[in-house]
C-alpha cells in the first residue's frame, strides 16, 4: 500500500476486516471475468456477422431457384394460401423470428418454402425450438445487461470504508458472479452458432426442401441441437469452478449455485434432451443467503485487541470494535470492556515512505465522553479476548 490517506484507510479496514482483502479480490476477479467473456464474445459476434453477406446471398439464390423473388413473397404466400393447424404453427413461427436477422431468415426461408410445396409446417422446426427456447438466439441480448451489472459492481467496490466496504463487496460479488455465468453461457453459445451456420448455409447450395420437407432437420437437427444443449448452466458453472481452482480463488462468499454435473461427450446420435430452462437467480432481489446485506462477519472481524503505547511510554490494553469510518482517516472505535468511545486519527510517521505496516503508522486517540488526548501513540495487535 502507498502512503496516500486512502491507503492508509484502507490499511485500517483491512486491519479490522481481515477478509476484506479476500473479498476484494474475489470481486476484481470476477468483474476481470466478465470483461474477458464478454470483449471475447464482441470478438466472436463480428466474426459471425462477417459472413452475413454471403449467407443472405445463398438464401436469396435459392429463392430465386424456387420462383421468389425476395423472403416477403414466400411469407405472403404462406399467409394466403395455408390452412388449420398448418397456419397457426406458420403464424407461431413468424411471430417469434424476425425477418432483419440472417439467421431467422434462413429458419424462414427453409420453413416457408417446405409450406409452401406441402402445405405442411415442418423443416427447420428443431433449430427453431432450439433458437426460440432458453439456449435461443434471444440470449445474445443480454449482453448489454451484463455489462450494467459491472458497472454496478463498480459502484459498490469503490467503497472503502471497512464494514461498508464488506457489505459492498460482498453485493458485488453476487452479482458479479452471476453476471459471470451469464457471460460464458453467452460466449459458449454463439461459438456454436458460429460453428453451425456455415454448414446452415451449404444446405442451400444442392438440397431441394420440396423433394424431401424433413431433410434439413435430419441433415443438421439433432448435432446443432446436441451442441447447443451441452452449454446447459450446470455444465458453465462447473467450467467456472474448474477455472477458480486453477487460479485458487477465495471463494467462501459466493452465492450458492446448482450442484454440478459432468457431461460427457456423445459421439454419433443422440436423442435431443428435453430439458426445462433453468433461470439465473434475480441478482437484483434481496439476498437472503448466510452472505447477505448486513450478515454477521466471521468471528473477530469489525474487532481487535490493541497495545496503544503514548509518547510517554504509558500501555494501555484495550478489546475494541470499530463503530465508524469517517474518511480514509479517521474512525471511531469503542472499548468493548470499560464503554469508553474514542475518535481516532492515522497518519504515516515518515511520509516520505510507503505505509507497509501498522507500525508505520502513529495514531492520535480522544476520549470523546472526557475529551482527552494522547497523541502519536504507536499500536499493537494482540489476540482477541473478547
């Protein structure tokens, strides 16, 4: 630590908060985390929307090759001419895609045109359900909350005032660390979309949907849909866990989190899971767990047992909690035995020197019921007794 005040502050909180240290860490490591995922998923989605142009140009081509000229005259046939239950699944479909993304165009277009040679809605149907549903497309907008998120956290991580400062750490940790989960979840998932898409595309270069309607579905469903479904929460979280072990992470305040579960990896085909979502907790509801707002800290943190030691040689052996930072500073302290409150005041003895230690430090103590005074008094810690 330097020799500013706020070092000095800082110095004094860590002293009687031993875990804030830890806790700060934690949450910079965290919030490191998340800017990681989220500058490596920026990085992925260019990628992705580089080969926009060439995907739209095979979709375009092969609607020309089946007597359209653009994806709204296939829409508008479907919406004139299909009836019942075919309708209403083609109105489903349209309602939850968007004509503007290139890869809701290519669900469109391999839907629209199987329709409108059979009369029937199916093609496409299993990366449809795949991309509507919790590992969907949708989820890359989410990014633009996560990032929200970190700057909340800094916010709280910005505090420096001890108890304050854990409080505040300890928010910024469960959001953060369910912020983190959502990044990676988001990052995993565009890789295999960016993985798939390509091989989406190729189908529109020598396959005709019209002479067999399922054949896209059989051709690409059950490997995107294997792929999309491996990057389930529990298998991200258990990806985090592995890489807080090899950086030894403090981790004794994180939220609690789904059990984990190992995945293996299946070669050949495998049978779609029909798996429920599994929703993020509300980061933003109150935290009701044993780390929450407000919870006890761990035996002995907010206490110390000092040796102050005046000018004149005098000890006086004191059991104290810390009541109040009032700057970087400046606190006030009160003897748990004897009641007495005292206002207390840091400063470096040499200035022209980094604080280290405590006993780089002289400290001046009041008594603030009797008023008195010892100034540059040297400290001492001593193992509670209280």
């Amino acid at each position: 630590m330097g020799n500013s005040p706020s070092s000095i502050g800082t110095s004094i909180g860590d002293t009687f908060y031993p875990s804030n240290p830890d806790r700060r860490n934690r949450a910079q490591q965290l919030q490191r985390d998340v800017e990681m995922y989220v500058s490596r998923f920026n990085e992925e989605k260019q990628k992705l929307d580089s080969l926009e142009p060439a995907v739209r140009q095979r979709i375009e081509r092969y609607l020309s090759q089946h007597g359209y000229q653009t994806l709204q005259q296939l829409i508008d046939k479907n919406d004139a001419t299909l009836k019942g239950d075919a309708m209403e699944s083609w109105k489903q479909l349209k309602a939850s895609l968007s004509t503007e993304h290139f890869i809701d165009q290519l669900i469109l277009t391999v839907t629209g045109l199987t329709a409108a040679a059979t009369g029937v809605v199916v093609g496409g149907l299993v990366l449809f359900g795949v991309m509507s549903g919790p590992v969907g497309w949708a989820i890359f907008a989410g990014v633009g909350e996560i990032m929200g998120f970190l700057a909340v956290a800094a916010v709280f991580m910005a505090v420096i005032e001890a108890a304050k400062e854990r409080e505040n750490l300890q928010q910024a940790i469960n959001k953060l660390y369910y912020a983190r989960i959502d990044a990676l979840t988001t990052l995993r998932k565009l890789e295999v979309y960016q993985k798939w898409v390509v091989e989406f595309s190729d189908f529109f270069k020598d396959e005709w949907v019209d002479l067999s309607p399922d054949i896209f579905d059989k051709k690409f469903g059950k490997g995107f849909a294997g792929d999309a479904w491996q990057y389930d929460r529990n298998t991200i979280i258990s990806e985090l866990q592995d890489h807080d072990d090899e950086v030894h992470a403090w981790k004794d305040e994180d939220p609690e989190h789904p059990a984990r579960t190992h995945v293996e990896h299946v070669d050949g085909p495998i049978d779609i899971p029909q798996m429920a979502a599994q929703a993020a907790p509300d980061i933003n509801a109150p935290n009701t767990s044993s780390t929450s707002l407000g919870g006890a800290p761990s035996p002995g943190e907010g206490k110390l047992h000092l040796l102050v030691t005046d000018t004149l040689g005098t000890k006086k052996d004191m059991n104290v909690a810390l009541e109040k930072v009032l700057s970087p500073h400046d606190f006030v302290i009160v003897d748990i035995e004897k009641k007495d409150t005292f206002g207390v005041t840091a400063a470096a003895v040499d200035t022209s020197k980094a604080v280290q230690a405590l006993s780089d430090l002289k400290f001046g103590f009041t008594n603030l019921a009797t008023h008195a005074v010892s100034m540059d008094c040297k400290v001492t810690l001593l193992p509670i007794t209280v």
